[in-house]
C-alpha cells in the first residue's frame, strides 16, 4: 500500500487551490488522502506573503517535526511560498524536514481533491502578478503574470456545475488583469459572461480582487447585469494619500480611487464594496494617516481589511527610509478597525427587519450558519440563522433578520 498524505495548506485561497491539485494528482497516483494526524507523510503548503504568515508556517512546520520526532509521522515534505523565498537557509534550519519545495508547475485543470466544503469552491483563472506594488513580494515568489487559457477554465466551470456547488469564488493575485497576456480580445469581462452560461447549476459566482486601475465599465455591466454575479467587490485600495499611492506604486491617484468607487456605487444599486488598507508604510506621516481615516469614514465599505505595513526583503519598500515604529503601526491599525466597527454596526443595523437571501454553510448546535451574497467565505461576516425545518450546508433560504451584531447578522428562516 502507498504512503497515507495529509495536507494543512496555509494562506489565501490561491494556495488552497494548489494543494487540492496536489492531493488530486497524488490521489490519482494511488496514494490515500487522510486527515494530517493518521498521515504517513505530511505535506505543507506555506505563505510567505508578510512576516506573521511566515511565523505561522514556520510554527506549523514544527508542530508537524515533533509528530515526526514521536514517530506519527515518516516525512514531511514543505513547499509552496516559504521554501520559494528561504530554501537555502531552511534546510539548514530544519534538517527534520524531508524535502524543501518551491513552486509546483500544475496541470490547469488537473484532477483536485477537495478540501473545502462541498458545497462551494475556488476557481484560479490566473497565476503570478501582473502589477509591481514596492511593498509586494508576490511578483519574486510567483514570478511574471500568466492567464489561464479560457477553454480550460470554462472546462473546469462545467465540472462544478455537474457536482451542483452553490458558490464558485474566481480567484487571482488580480484577476483584473486577466487576458492581458492572451492574444485576441480575451478579458475578464467576457470571460465572465462564460463563466455564467457554464455554470448551469451554480446559484453564486463572486469576483475576488480586482485593482481599482483596471475595473471597466464593461466588468461593471458584467456584475450589474448577469444575475449569479454576487454585488460584492473585492477592490484593495491599500490607501488613499497622493503621495503614499505613489510611493507604493499603485498606478492609480486619489481622484481615480474615488472616481470608481462612486461609478461603482451609482451604477450597481445595493453593491457590496470590500477594501483593505496598509497603515505605517515608510514615510506615512501622522496627517497622511489621518486623511486615510477620513477617507474611509466618508466611503463607509461595507467590508475592510486593515493591515500594518510589513517590511519584506527583496521589495522596493524595503530600503525606503522613514521606517514607522510598532508602536505607532499599531495605535493606527486599531483606530482604522475601531472606526470601520462603528461603520459596520451602522451598515448592518440597515438589514433589521427585512428578508436576505442565504447561502447555509455549516449547523451549530441546533442553529445554522449562514452568508448572503455581500460576504465571501472566512474573511466576511456571518449570519446566525434559526430553523424549525432541518437545512443542509449549500441550501439557499429567505431568512428575515431580527437581530444585528458588530459584524455579523441573526435571523430565522421564513415558513
């Protein structure tokens, strides 16, 4: 019998979608896919992306040598993002480790085994970065841009809609950018619109993360019009200073960044906007600071992510000078999450009273939890939902909300 793998993948759904293929093809090879703890061989896909993603691969990496040093495990075997960036020096680190694995050329399309729920699922339509953000590493560990050709994705579409998932998320370092590197008129866009005549038995289709430099008009009618498009969209505007958005290199100005953001708004009633943003990048001046605060109180995202800025080597950014302390990093990052709080409550106290459509994810002790279409999975909110029938994750109910957290919604399914 061939060795037992088990799998923990680590960082964004990118590397999820990595590993799936993995399991899939080692599957095919004949080996059983098993939980990590009843595995012969360990695999780990690692994120290299900032410094606390290094520290929580580097510290799963060890949990995993103790298992082998108490015999629970033969190998372990890591790759992904860490070992693209630090091979050399983890070797001689981690001389338990097996073997050290950069990136892994996969065959688009290929056989994956599934680690997600059922019921949904990520669908990578590109590979690398096509932009060049001065604080980003992604573009050394992933290298040049490089879109999935449109057969093969389209393939892959029909594939989920025979297996009838509920959610199909399209997934990229930017997906933007897709078909810029394509011969012919092949964008994101029409890409799209295949997508949805592909996905015959898929209620959701949710775009994640798109360069506010490259939403067209055309991607908005997109997302306006065909209706398994989910209103959310995934738009990192990373800050809002003229200078900073320079500095990091975004290619798009503060006049641009709010220019789409109300195309956006006005166009597409009731849409879902998610952002995220970078405190304490060098040089960030307290009055820099403050105009970012401003700016997302009167933008008012329904969803945002904040970050303090991580100096990683082999950036632009690396060398600038002006370095913010921790100290203040840190007093920014909880004033932009105690402000988007307040704006969350307020944007959520909105939904009381009235009925949402929701996608069910998973029971919890007798309740269900539940999104609706403004909240990707693991990074958006939650709905608390009660019912006096049995419902299974994947299920679509009208739920009427009767209650509003900070972020998250209570509701009970209408009889």
């Amino acid at each position: 019998m061939k060795a037992k793998v088990g799998i923990l993948s680590l960082g964004c759904p990118r590397n999820l979608v990595d590993s799936e293929e993995l399991l899939g093809r080692l599957d095919l090879k004949g080996h059983p896919v098993v939980d990590i703890d009843k595995a012969d061989v360990a695999l780990i896909n690692t994120c290299a992306f900032i410094e606390e993603a290094k520290k929580e691969s580097i510290a799963a990496i060890l949990d995993l040598v103790e298992l082998k040093k108490e015999g629970r495990l033969k190998k372990i075997i890591v790759y992904g993002c860490l070992p693209q960036r630090y091979k050399e020096e983890l070797k001689k680190e981690l001389p338990e480790v097996d073997a050290f694995i950069g990136k892994i050329s996969l065959t688009p399309a290929c056989k994956r085994f599934p680690i997600t729920p059922k019921h949904f699922a990520y669908l990578k339509i590109c590979e690398g970065c096509v932009n060049a953000c001065s604080f980003c590493v992604i573009p050394k560990i992933k290298g040049k841009f490089v879109s999935r050709a449109p057969s093969s994705i389209i393939a892959e579409v029909k594939k989920f809609s025979r297996d009838k998932i509920s959610e199909l998320n399209i997934i990229g370092q930017d997906i933007s950018g897709y078909g810029l590197d394509l011969k012919g008129r092949e964008n994101l866009a029409s890409l799209i619109r295949k997508v949805t005549r592909a996905a015959k038995n898929i209620n959701w289709i949710r775009l994640l993360y798109l360069n506010p430099a490259r939403v067209t008009d055309e991607l908005l009618n997109v997302i306006k019009n065909e209706p398994k498009v989910c209103k959310y969209i995934d738009l990192p505007v990373q800050h809002i200073n003229e200078r900073i958005l320079k500095k990091m290199n975004r290619g798009i100005t503060r006049a641009g960044i709010i220019k789409i953001i109300e195309k956006i708004r006005k166009n597409i009633p009731g849409v879902a906007l998610r952002t995220s943003v970078i405190v304490g990048f060098p040089g960030e001046t307290e009055k820099e600071f403050e105009e970012l605060l401003n700016f997302i109180q009167e933008m008012k995202f329904e969803r945002l992510g904040a970050f303090s800025y991580s100096r990683e080597t082999g950036t632009r950014a690396y060398n600038f000078k002006d370095q913010v302390p921790e100290k203040i990093k840190s007093r920014r990052l909880d004033r932009i999450m105690s402000t988007q709080q307040e704006i969350s409550t307020a944007i959520n106290n909105k939904f009381l009273g009235k009925t949402l459509e929701i996608l069910i994810d998973e029971e919890d002790n007798g309740s269900y939890l539940g999104r609706t279409q403004y909240d990707a999975p693991e990074v958006d909110g939650l709905v608390y939902v009660k019912s006096k029938k049995v419902i299974y994750p994947g299920d679509f109910v009208k739920v009427k909300i009767n209650d509003t957290l900070e972020y998250d919604l209570v509701g009970e399914v209408k009889e």
